[in-house]
C-alpha cells in the first residue's frame, strides 16, 4: 500500500514550516535587536558615568587641600565667614 502525496499537500507543508520559521525566528530577530538596541544604550550610560567618575575623582582629590575647599564652598554654596559681605556678580 504506497500512499501518494500531491504537489498541493507539500506546498501547504512548506508554507506552513516557512510561517512556523517566519512568527518564532521573526520573534527571536526581534528580541536580539533589542537587546543590542538596550547595551548601546547601556555602554553610552556606562562611558557617562566614567567620565562622571573620573570628574568627580579630580574634584576630590582638589577638595583634600583646604584652600581649594573653601573657595568651593564659597562659589558652589555662597557660603561666608561671620560679619562678612558678599557680593555676588554674574
């Protein structure tokens, strides 16, 4: 008994493996675009914060000397000694 398969029975087999292949690797596609969408975003954010990092280190390691603190607590936070006058100018 040798079962005969037509040419219209393969070609709704392989229409139906190419949609199976088109919603789930279409759905993997999109999720790695996203991924690689989210870490170019991610090594932006990383690189801002080095930089971040690096100027922040600099304005500590300034801060440690005592003459520097106070001209940036007078700048950054108006700060005076008593019975003084300042005058600020922009």
């Amino acid at each position: 008994m040798k079962i005969e398969l037509s040419r219209r029975f393969w070609w709704i087999a392989t229409g139906i493996v190419v949609l199976f292949m088109l919603v789930f690797v279409g759905q993997n596609l999109l999720h790695v675009w996203e991924l690689k969408r989210d870490i170019a975003h991610l090594e932006a954010e990383e690189q801002h914060y080095l930089e971040r990092i690096a100027r922040d280190s600099s304005l500590v390691e300034q801060l440690r000397h005592d003459d520097y603190l106070e001209e940036f607590a007078r700048e950054q936070f108006q700060m005076q000694r008593a019975n003084e006058e300042v005058f600020i100018m922009r």
